[in-house]
C-alpha cells in the first residue's frame, strides 16, 4: 500500500499525539519512583547536582568562579614548511602534505624552517 506524504504526516502528527499522551501518564509514575529513592538514599538537591534555589543573574557557582583543568597551551611555532605555504609544528600527526613529499622521496630536513 502505497502512502502519500500528506497521509505519513498525518500519521507522524498522530503518533506523535498518542507519544504525549503516554508520556505524560507515565510522568507520575516515574516521579514517584525518583522521589522514594530520593528518600531512601536521603539525597538532596546538590547530591543530584540540581541548583539549591533560584540563581540570579551575574552571581557564579563556585564551580564556575574556580579554574578547571590546565590553561591552554601556546600554538606550536611552525616548524616545518613547504613551498606552498603549508606548514607544521612538529606535533601531533604529520600532516597530509607532509607525508606525501616525505613517500615522493623528499626529506623531512628539506622542509625545517
């Protein structure tokens, strides 16, 4: 049986329908069984990383006043280039360019800057 476009969305427009509809009866239920576990492992709002009350604006957590991980280091100064303007640091994988001149027999040396 052959559907027209207007017939499928006519059936998405359903299904997504009755998809809202189920959600929200199974919404009670699974508050329900978020708030006895809640009360069975005594977790509180911070313990599920939920805000403790209304933020206002420009006020920072103190997650967020704090620095995490290690800044970001320096681009890397190009080390190695070619005729054509391509150029490389020297880290993290070779570059395309590079391992093609390095399999046409050119030197990686021919290329230091």
């Amino acid at each position: 049986m052959t559907k027209t476009y207007a017939q499928l969305k006519k059936q998405i427009a359903a299904l997504s329908q009755q998809a809202e509809t189920l959600r929200r009866k199974e919404i009670a239920d699974v508050v329900a069984r978020i708030k006895e576990a809640i009360e069975a492992y005594g977790l509180t709002a911070e313990d599920l990383g939920l805000q403790a009350g209304p933020r206002r604006a420009g006020r920072k957590t103190a997650a967020a006043k704090r620095k995490t991980g290690r800044s970001r280091a320096a681009a890397a100064q190009p080390r190695y280039r070619d005729g054509s303007g391509n150029v490389w640091g020297g880290r993290g994988p070779r570059p395309r360019w590079l391992r093609e001149a390095i399999a046409a027999g050119h030197s990686l040396e021919e290329f230091a800057v």
